[in-house]
C-alpha cells in the first residue's frame, strides 16, 4: 500500500491547517496480539486535500497503512481524517520513534510517539518454578517443569540450566500479559535424582539475568494414605438422576497427591469430579483430601464398575485403588474409622499363619528324621534273616 492517501474536495472557504494528536494500542493488547497500532487523528482543517506519511526514526515507511478520506464531523465546514499505521510489538519495544507526517496546503505538520518506559520495569521479574504434576512423577517417564515469570517486559528470554548445560525449551505468553510461561520436559530418572534445575530470565533493561532453581526433594516423613470409596444413600440413588459417590483419602505424608477416577478401566474427565484442597490433620503430620464423582443414575444401575485411583509416593506400588458397583454392599465398604485397625488385624492374622507355617515345617522334619532312623534298624534285621520285604522296608501299617 501506498505511504500517502491523497483526497481531493473543491472548496471556497480559507485555509485552516489541521491539528494532530497520535494514540497507540493499549500495552495489554500490545503483549497478547504481538502487534502495535498507532493511530493519527487529523482534526480540523480545510480545504480537504491533504497527503499523510509514516516515518520511523526518521525514515518513511511504505506498508502497514490505511489512511481514511476527509470527512465532517461537526458542521463548521471544516474536516478530519485518520490514518492508521500497524507494525510489530518487537518493533515498538525496540524503542523506535515514529512520526505523523500531513502536508496541507503546502504545510508540513508532524507528530511523533515512542514507547513510554514499561511499568512492568518498575519491579523486577518475579521467577516461580512449579514442580511437574504428583501423576507425572509417579507413572510416566517423563516429567515437566514450569517456569512462571511475572512482571515480564516485553521481549524477556527464558532458558533452562541442567548442570551447566542448555536444556531446550519453549516460552509461552498467558492470558495475562505481563506473565510468560517456559516449561521443559525432563526424564523422570533425572528429577527423581535431586540435581538441580535452573531457570535463567534475561532481558535487556535487566542488569544482569535472574535465576532460580528447584530440586526434588525426599520427604523425611512417609505415611501411605487409607483409601476408602463411600456409596450413596439408598434414597438418594432411587429420588436423583445423578448420584455421587465419595472417595475419601486420608493419614498420608507428605501431601502431595493425586486422585482420579475410572469406570470400567477408562479414565474419567477431570470436569466430572472435583477434588477438594488438600488440608492437614492431627497436628498438621498427616493430610486428607475427598474427591467427588458424579454419576448418572441409569450408568449406576448398569452395573458399571467406578474406581477411584490414589498415587502417593509412600505406597509401595505407588498407587492404589478402590472399586465400587451397584452390587456393592455397604458392608463390604471399608468404614473410615475402622480401616488402619483392620489392616493391623490384617498383619497379625499373616504373622500368626506364618509363624505356625515354620513350626509344622519343624514338626515334619522331626517326624520323618524318627521315621528314616527306624527304617534304617529294619532294614538290617531283616538283611540278617535273609529275608527282605519291599514292604516293611517302605513302612507299610501294622509294621
């Protein structure tokens, strides 16, 4: 397009040189879009002919513009234009100078506008790192880490450090403009080793890069969490055509959890339950959390099997699970307050098996060690009569 519009309207009345004034996109929308608008009002003048032209820093531009004919906007006789000029954010956060340049009546009239100094300067970048999801770091082999930087400017560089070496990875803008995301993908080996990993933010209005770092760290107090899935009332199944069932998650350490459900072995969508924050119990040693399912009645009385799956790394295969159906008996549900005394109840009916498994064991060996002495004195009275009996030497009864 070209860099001048040109309108031409015959007109009696006395020159009036036109006034000037330059806005620019908000900074918000400036960050979210990528992109910049400046915007030359051209108010007041006469006649109507008029020519408009972009420069920056001093040299014209030849694209990006859209410049509108004169029009009248009050009645006095005189008229007004605009003309719009687009180019990059990069662009205008470089610092640039751009300039309105309107010739009327052999009069050269010109504004200019650059970028005013980012407020998100006023305070310096603040770096989060977020650790990669309890799910990730228990059953995939891969897990991702975040790094989270508000009160970014425009133009900031995020990397990431992994013992002195350059670990690739991509920065993303959020729905809020002034905070960047750059997450990195690592194996799960390697976070699980407790190395550090660091996140580098530098831009060129900061005197020198920030970091910082995070490292996974071995809880000092373990406790695997009780599991226990809670059926709706009778009453509610048979009034409602939805029902909820409960999994209730509880005495775990340290609080880091997941929980999720499953029906018939396929993974339930997220905006079906609801989990609720993680809150700390008995003097703040031990945690609990519940999850909410909600289920249609009719998928209920199909029979279908509902599982609640429980990672932690405290549990031996790192997670466990509870199923429930509409066969289900309230009887057959662990009760809250009964579960660690029936596991307990659990471990002392195997020891009891165990001990009394070893013994029978003993008593066996002590038997068949009489039983082989006294063959053994058999054998050879027999050998001395001449006589050997298959028989006697194998213990038939009576013998």
């Amino acid at each position: 397009m070209s860099n001048s519009n040109e309108v031409y309207f015959l007109s009696d009345r006395e020159v009036h040189h036109p006034t000037l004034a330059i806005t620019i996109t908000a900074l918000e929308e400036i960050k979210r879009s990528r992109k910049a608008t400046a915007v030359c009002l051209v108010n007041d003048f006469t006649p109507a002919k008029f020519t408009v032209n972009w420069l920056k820093d001093g040299e014209p531009l030849h694209s990006g513009i859209v410049t509108s004919p004169a029009f009248q906007v009050n009645g006095n006789g005189n008229f007004s234009a605009t003309s719009q000029l687009t180019f990059s954010a990069a662009e205008w956060f470089g610092g640039s100078v751009y300039t309105c340049q309107v010739n009327h009546e052999k009069d050269l009239i010109s504004q200019n506008i650059s970028r005013s100094p980012d407020p998100n300067l006023c305070d310096e970048p603040k770096i989060t790192i977020l650790p990669p999801p309890v799910e990730q770091e228990l059953m995939e082999m891969t897990v991702t880490l975040t790094c989270r930087v508000s009160n970014a400017p425009y133009g900031i560089t995020v990397s990431w450090n992994h013992k002195k070496e350059h670990l690739a990875s991509e920065i993303q803008p959020t729905e809020h403009g002034d905070i960047v995301e750059s997450k990195v993908n690592i194996s799960t080996r390697d976070w699980l080793s407790g190395d550090y990993f660091e996140c580098v933010v530098s831009h060129d209005d900061l005197p020198s890069p920030k970091t910082g770092r995070i490292n996974w760290k071995k809880a000092q107090h373990l406790l695997a969490p009780s599991v226990s899935v809670l059926l709706p009332p009778t009453e509610e199944i048979s009034a409602h055509k939805t029902i909820t069932l409960t999994c209730f998650v509880r005495g775990f350490s340290p609080r880091r959890v997941f929980v999720t459900w499953t029906v018939d072995d396929k993974r339930v969508h997220w905006s079906k339950y609801r989990n609720t924050e993680v809150e700390a119990e008995n003097g703040n040693d031990t945690f609990f959390t519940y999850s909410l399912l909600s289920v249609g009645a009719e998928q209920w009385a199909s029979g279908a099997s509902f599982s609640c799956l429980v990672g932690h790394e405290a549990l031996p295969m790192k997670t466990i699970v509870r199923t429930v159906n509409k066969s289900s008996d309230y009887a057959d549900n662990v009760r809250l307050e009964d579960y660690e005394e029936d596991r307990d109840n659990i471990w002392t009916t195997a020891s009891t098996f165990i001990i009394l498994f070893f013994l029978s064991i003993s008593y066996g060996a002590a038997v068949t060690l009489v039983k082989a002495s006294s063959f053994h004195l058999l054998f050879h009275l027999i050998e001395e009569h001449g006589k050997i009996s298959i028989l006697v030497l194998f213990g038939c009864p009576g013998i």
